[in-house]
C-alpha cells in the first residue's frame, strides 16, 4: 500500500489529516491481512480503524456491533461521506424482502464495502450460505467484550462468531476492537476467536487530566455533595446514584438548594429524559443526577466532574463513567462516596443470580473495595487493574489524586472507610 494512498484516502473519505494514536498501525496491519485485535479507550476511534480499510479494500467487511441504533447510525454517518448510498447496509430480522433483496445485490456487485450485521442476524442460514458466495475482506467485531463472561456486557450469541465466519469462508481476517482493557477479557477474546498471533496494539488508558479522590460515605453525604457542586457553581457534572428513587431525592435536594440540576433514569418516560439530556447539553442546567442508563453516546467535552453517590460494581464501570469527566483534556474531578454497606448492598443484589455470574460479580467488587480503600496512587491502581504498569514519578498525571495529594497510611484509610 502507497503511503499516499492512506493519508489520501483519509482525507477523501473522511476529511481528516492526521491519524489519530494507533490508528495508523492499526490500519496498516488490517490492509495487510492480518488477524488484529485493538484495546483503545472509549473515544480512541476505534470505528475508523476498520472503516477505512474496508472503504479501501476490495469486497464486503462484515461488521459485528451488539446494538442496532449504532449500527443504523454508523451507516448513516458512512452513506453521508459516500455518493453511494448502497457503500455500507444493515442486515437485520426488521428488513423486508425487497430490502434484503437490494442489500444482496449492492454486496454481489461490490458495491457494498461494509455490512453492519448483529451477531444473531449472522447466524441466519440463509445469510450465512448467501455470504459464503462472496468476496469478504474481513471480519470486524466491535465491542468484542461482548465474547467474555468477564465482560461488562457478556452476549453468548458472541461466541459463536469464530465458527460461523469459518463456514462463510476460509482465512478470512478478524480484527477485535474493545475499550475493555482487563487482561483476563483479552485472554478470552483471543481464545475465543483462536487468534493467539492477532497483531495487538493497545492504547494507554491514562487519562492524566482526570482528579480521583474517594470520600468516605457519611449520613451527610447530601451535604457533602451540595457542598462540592456549590464550590463548583457554573461548571458541568454528573451525579451517578445506583437506584431510581435515590436518583429523585438527591436532584431535589439539589434544587432546593438553588442549584440547577434534573433527574435522569429509565423510569421517566423518553421525553422527559430526552428533555433533561437537551438541558443538560445546552447548559440550561449543570448538573444531572443519573443511574448508569445516562451516558451512553453522550459526548458532552467540557464536563468538570462525575460524582459517585454510590460506588459502582466494577473498576470497568468507575472507569467508563468517571470517563465521561474532562474529555476536553481541562479539568476533570472525580469524586466518589464509598462505604462498605454498599458493597454488602450490592453482593445482595446478586444473590439472585446463578453461583458462576455472582462468583465473578464478587471478585469484581473486591477489586472495588481494594480500590476504595487503598493508600497507594489510584490513578496507578486503576492502570495496573488494566494490565499496565504506571510510574507516578515518570508518567503523565502523577499527582493527580487524593493519595499522592495528601498521603495517608493504609490502615486510616480503612478505618475512615468503615464508619
Ligand atoms: P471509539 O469507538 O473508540 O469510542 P469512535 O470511533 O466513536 O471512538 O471515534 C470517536 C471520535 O473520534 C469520533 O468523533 C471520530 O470522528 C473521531 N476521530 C476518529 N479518528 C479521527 C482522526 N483521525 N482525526 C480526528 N478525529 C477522529
Ligand atoms: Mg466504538
């Protein structure tokens, strides 16, 4: 592949100049048919890394994504860069004949150059034997987390990927991509996918403008809160509850004390929770107080911190959401309330669940409560926790948490967090 080609085609395509992190190498290990598996933080752009090389090879990708509304959106974003609107497809139970009719004869006449498919539409063996007929380039699985049971978001429909793309044709390349860094899902993803020799490029998860600080959780952790969104006027936040009813009662409170601040869970109906996603996004508010259904997609670069009033279930998940802090590279404080009963109250949501899920639920909590009451650098912890090592004196961020602030002995630390 010409150097040129790949910038030029960059900017053709996508009207950028520069790649971004891994990108390139990412790419350059795809055109050239390899097995490739990518770990880049939410935001990294990992869609790109199989976009251009599937625009820019011949044959039909065939693209893995567990949700349908990023599937559509996806293929919308790519017809728009394209004069060819047959240039990307969907392939789902909701298309009729006709539809599925045209997404097959844009694949045959190779026009179509990705087909975003979920994993359960892929089984179909009417699409299997049809795609077997075809010239594929390769296979991209997104969120290829989905494979592990040690993933945030575990899909059993995801490990059958290997052999069904086996049947559709022989070497075809596979390219995993996740923002889910633990080494125990990348041992699973790779095994699963029986590519121990996949091309790895892993991007650091450092986020070295990000504050982490843990306070204990306190009876007066509403005027703990109120306290540091006052201290924080005018500036975005997220407030993260883990029940609906509390999500309520502390946006009240917000507001009964002056400050600007709405309620975000799946139990409001979908305009309100559009409206208070508007507001929020158009600053007619602060703050918003949310379960974890907020988020999502929502990529808002200028806000000033994420508050946990309860400390999540997983290091993941306190990572993917204090995440949603200071994408702009400014400030971005994250501040969560921790207290033991919590994570007794969350061992007993799991009590419901079969022994092998809360086996796992449970190791993931530990690594919570290590996490919690730990004295050494969080920011080192958090990086270890995702396989990489991390030097405070050498590395971008080193001072950046209430550790290596204000240094406190290992056994305060606990104490503080058990009253
Ligand atoms: P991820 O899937 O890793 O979370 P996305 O693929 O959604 O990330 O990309 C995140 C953002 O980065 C998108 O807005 C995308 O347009 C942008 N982006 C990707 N590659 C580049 C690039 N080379 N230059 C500038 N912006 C980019
Ligand atoms: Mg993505």
């Amino acid at each position: 592949m010409a150097e040129l080609d790949l910038y030029a085609s960059l900017k053709k395509y996508f009207g950028f100049s520069q790649f971004k992190g891994l990108q390139e190498e990412v790419i350059r290990s795809i055109l050239a048919g390899n097995n490739t598996f990518v770990v880049m933080p939410t935001g990294g752009g990992k869609s790109l890394c199989y976009q251009l090389p599937a625009l820019m090879q011949e044959g039909t990708s065939i693209v893995v994504s567990p949700l349908i509304a990023l599937m559509k959106n996806q293929v919308d974003v790519l017809r728009s860069l394209s004069s060819e609107e047959g240039i990307a497809h969907v392939l789902n139970s909701s298309l009729n004949k006709t539809e599925v009719k045209r997404v097959k004869s844009d694949i045959a006449n190779g026009i179509t150059k990705l087909l975003y498919v979920a994993p359960e539409s892929l089984t179909k063996e009417e699409y299997v034997e049809f795609l077997s007929g075809q010239k594929i380039s390769f296979l991209a699985i997104d969120e290829a987390h989905c494979i592990s049971e040690w993933g945030h978001d575990f899909r059993p429909e995801y490990r059958n990927l290997k052999s069904i793309i086996q049947r559709i044709g022989d070497n075809i390349p596979i390219i995993g991509l996740t923002a889910t860094a633990t080494p125990k899902v990348q041992e699973d993803i790779l095994k699963n996918l029986s590519m121990p020799d996949a091309n790895t490029f892993k991007a650091s998860f450092n986020r070295p403008n990000l504050y982490y600080e843990i306070r204990p959780k306190t009876k007066n952790v509403d005027a703990d809160i109120i306290r540091f969104v006052k201290q924080n006027e005018g500036k975005s936040g997220i407030i993260y509850c883990l029940s609906r009813k509390r999500v309520e009662q502390l946006a009240q409170a917000l507001q009964v004390n002056g400050i600007k601040a709405v309620p975000y869970h799946a139990g409001l109906d979908s305009k309100t929770r559009v409206r208070h996603q508007d507001m929020f996004l158009m600053e007619d508010v602060d703050v918003v107080v949310a379960t974890i259904a907020f988020g999502m997609g929502i990529d808002k670069p200028d806000v000033r911190f994420v508050i946990h009033n309860d400390i999540p279930k997983s290091i993941e998940s306190y990572y993917q959401e204090t995440g949603r802090a200071g994408r702009d590279g400014g400030e971005g404080h994250c501040l969560a309330f921790y207290s033991y009963k919590d994570i007794e109250k969350l061992e007993k949501f799991m009590s419901g669940k079969p022994v092998a899920e809360q086996e796992i639920g449970h190791a993931l909590l530990q690594e919570v409560v290590a996490y919690a009451e730990t004295s050494i650098s969080r920011r080192k912890f958090i990086l270890h926790y995702f396989g990489e090592e991390y030097d405070n004196a050498t590395g971008e961020g080193g001072m950046m948490d209430d550790n290596m602030r204000h240094p406190k002995k290992q056994i305060e630390a606990q104490n503080e967090a058990k009253q």
